[in-house]
C-alpha cells in the first residue's frame, strides 16, 4: 500500500497555483496524495489531477474561538481516519492548526511551509502585541513535532521563529518560494511605447497599493511619460483590503489603469516594461518570481521576503518601505534608461533559472520528504 500524503491549504486555488507540481511529483514517487482545503470550485480540478480532495472548513480570517478549536478537531478527526505517513501544511493556519491536529493524531512526519508570518508580526499597539504573544504560543505547541521540516521563504521569517524558540535550528529548511515553469513564463523582448509599470498583487494596503498609487500620481506631476497597471481584485474577508469606492476615484482620476483579475500574468508582464510590488513583509512574492523569468526589471521594498525575490542593484531595486517618492524615484530611474532597465531583465531571468525553476523546488522538497521517511 502506498505512504498517504496530506496537503492542508487553505483554498484549492492556492493549492493549484503554489503546490501542485509537488503533489504530482510526489504522486509519481508512489505517494497516495490527499488534500484538504476549504470549499471552492478549484476543488475540481485537484480531483481531475487524480488527487483526493477533503473539504475543510478553513477560514483564513475567522477570530471565534469556537470555530477555530472546531477546525482543528475537524483536521485531527481527519488525520485520525486517513492515518498519513506525512502531512505538509501550507500557510499560517494551516500550519498553527494542522500542526496541532498531527501532534495530537501522531503523525509520523510534518512538513510546515511558512510562507509568510502575517500581519499580526507587522502590526503595532498593545492589543497587537498580546495577539502577538498567543501566535507565538501556538507556533511553539504546533510546530513542537518530533520529526519536523519547517520550510522558510526568507531568512528573515527564520530568524523570527527561530529566536522565539517555535523551531530549531536543526528543523529549519531555505527553499525560495514555491517555484514556477519557465516555459509558461518566457522571456519577450519588451514592447514599443512608453513604459508599463505593473503591479500584480490582491489589492491590500499591506502590498503598498496606495504607495503605488501615490508614484504613480507623482511621476504624472513630474511629466513622466509612463502608463501604471494596477492587477488584481479586493478582499472584502482581509481588513487592510483597498474598498470599490477607492478603486472607483483612482480610474476617475485616471491615475492607474485597473486591470482587475488576471490568471495570465506571464501575458501582462510581457506587455510591461517594469514590475513593482511595494509590499510592507511578503514570504517570497509569486509575483516576482514571473517577473525574473519573464525577464522584467522589478522595482520592491527593502522588506523581507521582497529583497529575497532580486538581486539588489542587478534584477531590480529596493525602496523603503510605505515610501511612494522614493518609490516614484526609482519607477523614473527605469522608465528613463532602458539600458539599465533591460540589463536588469536579463539577470532577472538568470536568477528565475538558477533559482526558481519548478524542477528544482519540487526536487528540494522530495529530498526533504525522503528525508523525514527515514527518521519517521
């Protein structure tokens, strides 16, 4: 009979967008791969992989107690009854909840994929900080398994957990983001015309919406002559969601071009010229990941998991963070020099192959899961 793995994601659209390579992978290495997820058409299509889907409710904003104790029950009767020799867990609940589901089932073996540590890290004030203090204590009782792999984006979101004692040093794994297909990301000779700036990001004031806004705003003051891009769609469950009204006065004022949702990134950025993301803390962004193999000169804060996904001063160029001039500064340094902005396409997508290929993501991961087998 075949080793069960259980992937517990939060949505199966993040599932097919960030970890299915790994599932079909792990399949063909004889794995019989579950997932578990919250609802969502997408789930589908994780059936039509040959995969078997568990539909779980996974809120990723939900406060009460209650349904948060449930879900964990809910994951633990879950592991109970499909007995996995290996569950790998993706995102923050997930990985708090999930973690504790296995401690309590007895899971042979754990992967944690920390993509990210949350708002809850960045936020400020004193209710901020007890919540803070409760994270913290789950993180170390979900992530206390004897045979652990934690997987970290970025070696800021390592040192965080690994100073606060949540993991060792023995248990922490560099794996840089989930990968991506260069073929379905190929690198394009930029277009004519005046410059494409292009931001692809769930519109949240944490990924430096209204920064990118504000740069925009600027460098039509200064006369630059450059078109912005804005790609992606509120989220009404995320509290620091940009509203429609706001959307709203931005086209009116005719400062960005709203795209809104796109599932071809790859297409828009080869009709751009600049890839921008001025988030606040970021795992390693997806985003800039397409952006390297496609070949596009990125302009990001100086945040972790953003500086992690370039080559500072050769793939792209970091900007402090909640900073729209200094941002507007370097958007114009690119859109004006297009030597300079071209060279930092073509190492963008030196770095994507060296480091980012699917192939070798999917590889690190197997090795690790190989690895846990043994000790398990």
């Amino acid at each position: 009979m075949n080793k069960k793995l259980l992937f517990i994601v939060n949505a199966p659209a993040f599932f097919l967008s960030h970890r299915l390579p790994i599932a079909l992978a792990a399949q063909e290495a004889g794995y019989e791969v579950h997932v578990a997820t919250a609802a969502g058409e997408a789930s589908r299509e994780i059936l039509d992989h040959g995969l078997v889907h568990h539909e779980v409710a996974l809120s990723r904003s939900g406060q009460h107690p209650g349904k948060e104790l449930a879900t964990v029950l809910r994951l633990y009767r879950l592991m109970r009854r499909l007995r996995p020799a290996l569950v790998h867990l993706v995102t923050i609940k997930p990985v708090l909840y999930g973690g504790l589901a296995a401690r309590l089932a007895r899971v042979p073996a754990v992967v944690a994929a920390v993509s990210g540590l949350g708002t809850i890290f960045m936020s400020r004030g004193g209710k901020a900080s007890l919540v803070r203090r409760v994270v913290v204590l789950l993180y170390r009782l979900a992530l206390g398994h004897p045979n652990l792999a934690v997987i970290f984006q970025n070696p800021d979101d390592r040192q965080t957990l690994t100073s606060l004692g949540a993991v060792r040093e023995t248990q922490a794994r560099m794996i840089r983001g989930s990968g991506i297909d260069l073929k379905e990301c190929p690198w394009l000779a930029e277009p004519a015309g005046p410059p494409v700036v292009t931001m692809a990001a769930r519109l949240l004031r944490d990924k430096g919406v209204e920064e990118f806004v504000e740069a925009a705003r600027l460098l039509g003051q200064r006369g630059v002559p450059a078109r912005f891009w804005l790609i992606g769609s509120c989220d009404p469950g995320n509290p620091t969601s940009v509203t429609p009204a706001e959307l709203e006065a931005w086209q009116a004022e005719g400062v960005v071009e709203l795209m809104g949702y796109r599932d071809d990134i790859a297409q828009q950025y080869s009709r751009s010229h600049i890839v921008c993301l001025p988030s606040y803390r970021e795992g390693l962004p997806k985003s800039l990941v397409e952006a390297a193999a496609c070949g596009r000169a990125v302009v990001t804060t100086d945040v972790p998991g953003c500086r992690d996904a370039i080559e500072p001063d050769i793939s792209g160029i970091l900007v402090p963070a909640r900073d729209a001039a200094a941002l507007a500064d370097a958007i114009q340094t690119l859109a004006e020099d297009a030597e300079k902005r071209q060279a930092m396409g073509r190492a963008g997508r030196d770095l994507a192959e060296r480091e980012f290929a699917i192939e070798r993501i999917v590889g690190l991961h197997l090795a690790i899961y190989q690895e846990l087998d043994k000790q398990a």
